[in-house]
C-alpha cells in the first residue's frame, strides 16, 4: 500500500516540478509533486471515493488535489499538469479533449443530484418548500458541475416557482463542498448537493429526492492529461478506476455505476 498525499487545488498551479527522494516531505508541504508521485486534480464530490481507491493502489504515491471541476479545468488550460483529471460532468473532459489538452475522457460513474438539509430540520421537505418565503438555500456557482445541474432542475420548474426558489438562494459557492459546509454550519436551510456528499456527511444531513421527471443524468468523466509526467502510470489508475477496486470504492461512497 502506498501512501496518499493531499494537496490544495491552488498548490497545484503554483508548481508540479520534480523532486528527489529526499526532499518528498518538502514537496507535501508546498504542493510540488515529487519524483514519482502520480498527480490527480479531481472534483470535491469525489474525495472519498479516490481516497479509498488510492489506499488500495500500490502502482505509484498518489497525490490528490480537491477543487470544482471548472476551476481543475481552468488551470489545465493554464498549463498545469497533472496526471489524471476526473471531474462531476462529462461536459469539461470533452471540452479539454477537443482542445487536445486531455487523452479520450471515459466516463466512470454516475450520481444523483438531491436537496440536502440538516438532520432533524423539518423546515424542507420538497423541492417545492424551497420557494418558501424565508427558506435559505445555497447552490453550486453556475460554472460548476452541482450548480449547472441544479439550474438545469430549475429551468423546468414554471417561472414563478423558479425565480421564488433562486431568490431564496444566499450562497452561491465554487464546489459542491462549499454548500456541505454552509448546511453543517446551519448558515442555510436546504442546498443542492450530490446523494453521496449526504452520505459521506456521517448523519448531519438528510437526502431529499428530487421528482423523477426533473432528475438530472450526472456522469463523472476522468481523463489521462496530454504532456503529464506520468501518462503510463495515470492510464494505469484510470483502468483500475473502471476495474473492481475502483468500482467498490465508489460504490461504498454512494455512486452509481457509470450511465450508458
């Protein structure tokens, strides 16, 4: 078992350079990748599930960096590069392959978009409680994944009933991982979040499902980046994530299997 090495999303685009050995510790404390490390920027959504895949992957130390998909996309372009990117849409990988920044994207599991609300909270219980006067809701920004699927929820909903529920929203936050904070600090009553950001919450938050009709297909697309250090290892873990053991992890955190 290798170890896992976390790193901030920002770290990232400051440098991905190489190190020696000696100097790994260094490289956990600056975000610089070393010798070795297979890197993978990855949506916030997904920190559980790669944890637990990276534990059980023995091929190489990797380095995992949390951010929204958009932002992970946005410095691919700037020309960071790490080795793998896997983001909540299919939308990004496709776009960064037609701009030949990425290898073919696959797509390798799929989601359900749900409203979350403190455990115990009984001032939510349908999407339609969301148009309440009073009710607090915060959303994903509109760049990213969570919160184009949650627009895309909302565009099918009459105009009354949509411009209630987007002038209840008082936080507009740049991941998925924004909104779980907002609803475990009580800041906000409802938030659009992932069913497995309910599950990975350890019981602070309660799941409600949105109508079948208005369900948005979630697909997570990953992709090996073009010019990363380790193109061979990253096709490597990109096989295992479709394989079994990456299958199970993301099982054990709540996704489901990949949309056909």
């Amino acid at each position: 078992m290798r170890r896992i090495i976390f790193t901030a999303a920002a770290a990232l685009a400051i440098s991905l350079g190489g190190c020696g050995d000696d100097d790994a510790s260094i490289a956990a404390d600056s975000g610089a990748a070393a010798e070795g490390e297979l890197v993978v920027s990855a949506a916030t959504s997904l920190k559980a599930a790669l944890t637990d895949y990276g534990n059980d992957y023995d091929a190489a130390t990797v380095r995992l960096s949390f951010a929204g998909s958009d932002q992970l996309a946005a410095q691919i372009r700037q020309g960071v590069r790490p080795d793998v990117f896997a983001s909540a849409n299919t939308k990004l990988p496709d776009a960064l392959f037609s701009e030949g920044l990425v290898e073919q994207p696959v797509v390798f599991a799929g989601n359900r978009l749900v409203i979350a609300v403190p455990r115990g909270s009984t001032k939510v219980s349908s999407l339609g409680d969301l148009a309440a006067s009073g009710v607090k809701i915060a959303a994903g920004s509109a760049s990213v994944p969570v919160g184009a699927y949650t627009r895309k929820v909302l565009s099918q909903l009459p105009a009354s009933e949509r411009n209630a529920i987007l002038g209840n929203v008082r936080s507009s936050e740049p991941d998925v991982g924004g909104v779980v904070g907002k609803l475990t600090q009580g800041a906000v009553d409802a938030g659009f979040v992932y069913r497995t950001d309910v599950t990975g919450a350890g019981g602070a938050l309660k799941g409600i499902e949105l109508p079948a009709k208005l369900e948005p297909d979630v697909a997570y697309g990953v992709a090996v980046v073009k010019g990363a250090e380790h193109e061979a290892a990253a096709r490597a873990f990109v096989d295992g994530l479709l394989g079994a053991v990456g299958q199970e992890a993301l099982t054990a955190a709540g996704f489901a299997p990949a949309p056909k």
